[in-house]
C-alpha cells in the first residue's frame, strides 16, 4: 500500500469522492490544515475566562508601541 496527499480544488471533492467510494481498499482520510487543535482552543478559552481589564490593551496602543519600536513611521 501506499500513502499520497493531495490538494484538490473545492469543486473537484465531490468528483473523486465518488470515483474512490467503490475501491474497498481505498481509505480517505481528510485532514484539515487550517483546524486549531482542541488543546489549543481549550488553552485559549481559559487565558479568557481568567483574564482581568487590565490584561488588555487597545490596538490603537499596541500599534503606536510597535512603530515606536520598530521605526515603521518615521
């Protein structure tokens, strides 16, 4: 047996889903390159949940103290 990855255009799923559907010995596993792990997604949740007010910070400020420190304006 051999293994093989692809990448498809969305349109074609549909097409070689249903030219492999009935070789029995073809197994599809699908996997998703874009999904966020749930040990991530957990992890996140939970710096969340026990954040306080003051953690934060406007984008307006975190944006000047990046140019500041990387001389992007100027």
């Amino acid at each position: 047996m051999r293994r093989l990855t692809i990448t498809i255009p969305d349109d074609f799923y549909e097409k070689l889903m249903s030219f492999l559907a009935p070789e029995p010995e073809v197994m599809v596993e699908e996997k998703n390159t874009n999904e966020i792990p749930l040990w991530q997604q957990e992890m996140v949740l939970e710096r969340m949940k026990n954040a306080k007010p003051e953690d934060y910070r406007s984008w307006e400020d975190v944006k000047k103290d990046l140019d500041k420190k990387w001389n992007f304006n100027g």
